[in-house]
C-alpha cells in the first residue's frame, strides 16, 4: 500500500479544479457557500477545501461545483478515515483527542494536526488555529509555564441526555515544586483555569452560557447570563484558582446546563509578564526584516483584478489610540493590512482594561502574535525630522514620500477644495484610458 502522508490529505484534483478558475468565479463560490471571500485566491481555494471536508457543507456545494469533482473529494476523505495513522503521523498530531483516525487539519500556528471529527465547528477558523495554542497565547501578558492539564472537551448531547446537563471532570497534582514556585514568585506565578468556544468564531475567553466551576467538590465559580435583553454583556476571562487549590490531588469539574456548544478547557501554570518584558520580547524576537516588509507591501498592491492596479497606498503615520507618531509601529502576525499601532500604547491599553481582548484596532483580528515592520519603523525615524508629518505614500517600487499636514494644506488652497486624507486606500489607474464625450 502506498504511504499515506496526513499533510496532504487534500485530493488535487479538487485543488487544481479550483485554482483553474477565476476570482469571479471563487469569490461566487464563497458567496453561494456563505464563506469569506478575503485573501488572494490561494487563500480563497484554500478556505473552499477547508469548508468541503464537513459532509454537512459538500451537500450545500451540490449544484455548485461538478458532482464528479465533489463525489471523488467525499471518496477520497472517506478512505482516508479508514487509514490507520504511520508513527510519524502519530508523531505530529496533537489534538483534544475523542477520535483516533480520519482526516486531519493542520494548526497554522504550531503546524500539528488535530482531527476534523475532535475540532468539530472550530475547524471553520480562517486562518486555523488549533484550541490548544489559542488556549495558552489567549493572553501575551499571562504566559503559560507550563501545562498542568491539556486541554479537554466539554460536549452536550441532548440525545442522552434528556435534562441538557454535561459534566467533564479531570485530575491533577499540584505538586509541592509548583506551589514553591508561586509561593516565592512574588506574586507572578498563579494557577489559571481557560476555557474555548469550539464554535468556529471564537478566539478569546468563553464560559459555557450556563452552569458551574467545581473544584474538589467546591462551587469555584457559578456561570450565568443575564435575562434582561438590555444588560451588560458577561465579560469572561481566565478564572485565577491559586487559593482554591491544596497541595496533592486536586480535582477538576467543569459542569454545563442547556448549553448546545462545545469548549475545550485547560489549566496553567501563568507567569505575568511586565509591560516592557512584553514589548522586548516582541521587538526581540518578532521583527520582520525590511525586505520582507516590503514583499508585503508589493503584494498588498497587487489587485486580484486584472483590469486594476494600484500604485500607492496612504498610511497614517499616527497611532489610532494615541494619535502621535509611531514609536514601534506594530500589527497582528496574521493582519492583511499595512497601517500599524504603536505597540507600547497597545500593551498599555490591555494592561488597564479590565477584560483583555488582544483584537486589532484597524481590522479587529485577533493580535495574540504581534510583529514590528523594520520599513516602516525605518519611514518613522525620517517622519520625526518632518514638521507635522501625517501620512506616508508608498509606492509600488517600494519608495515613500512623508506628507506633512502643512503641505496638505498648501494642496488643498491650490486647488480649492478640500483633499480628504485616506488611510490604506490604494489608487486605481485602468490599463486602458476611457474617454469620456459629452452629449447634448
């Protein structure tokens, strides 16, 4: 039999069938299958193979796409929950595991595969990041020393069981070390308990709608919403159970009530960051190159439509939280914009809310991993030396010109209107002049 490699376990013939059609034409598909139509077209292909392994969404696309395409995918994904996985499979697969065979998806994060049937609906995240890591980086402030339970799933099943009550219970031994550690960490090291929402959407901090923290056979925390329709939203996040916790065994009960979803819950070992360990660590490690910076800009004027092309983009050279200059201009890893924050004001900010949410103030995606652009942190150190400098202009070629509010000012008395100023909007020229004739 022929080897079978799990990180290929997408059939080509539905890849090429995809990647052989227009834009038009996916972005029809993802309309027609309710999916997101951003990215370029890898992208795109890429959020349509992922939708078709769920049997549910291959039904949805008949009609859509060639029935002898979408029969030999349903085929292939079919044999392939049949295949036992090799040692090496074994050894790259790291899932909240209830299955243990069929088709698997691939964390963009951590690159281990975790079973489509174990993930369920979380599969459905553009991009995809398995609960495990979205569990330990759900807070950059609180890093997670070490594991003290992985993460396991709390399901509902109203089949079985008839009052739509689900228990998942687990065990673990705070050993004498750990609580050393937090004992003398002066307040740095705590225990936290995190829980997920395997809905597909979800990226922070969910409590099930309903029901009860038990540890050791002690209420911890009693979980509710509100039924008042004009309430405050519940504002959940990690559930800090140092106190609670006794040296030796200690047990673990998450208990859910008329709650359909799925969550997946693991308990830490934190260690609090300090806001400038943070910002190090971040400019340390997590800045990208010039070069690469700017085959991320070239690529971002690069328009999918053939009759477009954009020949500069306008950025704000000013931080949307504090409205000064950049410092450290900074934007989420897995952002598809240009226009960065200010990375000390960013840290600052989740620091004092009380709820952190980690979501990017220009697109809203989730920033648990941040990255420093070098090209435009080196734009900056030139801004600083231009009176009143507002935007930046970059240009195809990767070249820049910093406008200056002054000289927009002088622009705008030239020409006797006012010229708007645009953030992150690309200039269109046509390929082919249009020539306008008046009619009378």
């Amino acid at each position: 039999m022929e080897n079978y490699n799990i990180n290929n376990y997408r059939p080509p013939d539905m890849e090429d069938f995809l990647l052989n059609k227009s834009s038009a034409e996916l972005k029809l598909y993802c309309k027609k299958l309710g999916l997101s139509q951003k990215g370029n077209k890898e992208k795109v292909v890429q959020t349509i193979i992922t939708n078709l392994n769920a049997p549910e969404n291959r039904q949805k696309a008949d009609g859509l796409l060639p029935k002898d395409v979408l029969d030999a995918y349903s085929r292939y994904l079919e044999n392939q929950s049949r295949i036992p996985p090799s040692t090496t499979e074994t050894r790259n697969l790291r899932c909240i595991c209830l299955n243990d065979q069929g088709p698997c998806q691939q964390c963009s994060k951590c690159k281990y595969l975790q079973h489509i049937k174990c993930i369920g609906d979380h599969g459905k995240l553009k991009p995809y990041f398995c609960p495990l890591c979205i569990l330990e980086k759900i807070n950059p402030l609180d890093f997670c020393a070490e594991v003290l339970i992985s993460a396991w799933v709390v399901r509902q099943n109203f089949s079985s069981n008839c009052t739509g009550i689900d228990t998942a219970e687990k065990s673990f031994e705070y050993k004498i070390a750990t609580k050393n550690l937090v004992d003398t960490g002066q307040g740095r090291y705590q225990i936290q308990i995190r829980c997920l929402k395997l809905d597909g959407q979800s990226l922070m901090m969910t409590w099930p709608l309903r029901g009860y923290l038990v540890i050791n056979g002690k209420i911890a925390m009693k979980l509710e919403t509100s039924s008042n329709p004009n309430s405050k939203k519940r504002k959940d996040e990690p559930l800090n159970i140092t106190t609670i916790l006794t040296l030796g065994r200690n047990t673990i009960s998450l208990i859910k009530c008329a709650d359909p979803s799925s969550y997946a819950v693991s308990i830490y070992l934190v260690y609090i960051k300090s806001e400038e360990q943070l910002i190090e660590e971040i400019v340390k490690k997590n800045k990208i190159p010039i070069d690469k910076s700017k085959e991320f800009i070239k690529k971002i004027l690069k328009s999918d439509d053939e009759e477009l092309i954009s020949d500069s983009i306008r950025l704000s050279l000013k931080c949307p939280f504090t409205l000064t200059l950049l410092d450290i201009p900074t934007r989420g890893q897995y952002c598809e914009h240009i226009q960065c924050f200010n990375l000390s004001s960013y840290i600052q900010m989740q620091r004092s809310s009380r709820v952190n949410r980690w979501k990017c103030p220009l697109c809203k995606g989730f920033v648990y991993d941040m990255i420093v652009d070098s090209y435009l942190e080196q734009i900056m150190k030139e801004a600083k030396n231009v009176e009143e400098a507002e935007n930046v202009e970059i240009f195809s070629d990767s070249s820049y010109r910093i406008l200056s509010c002054a000289k927009e000012d002088k622009v705008q008395k030239n020409h006797e209107r006012p010229v708007g100023v645009q953030i992150e909007l690309p200039k269109k020229n046509t390929r082919a002049e249009i020539e306008c004739i008046d009619l009378d």
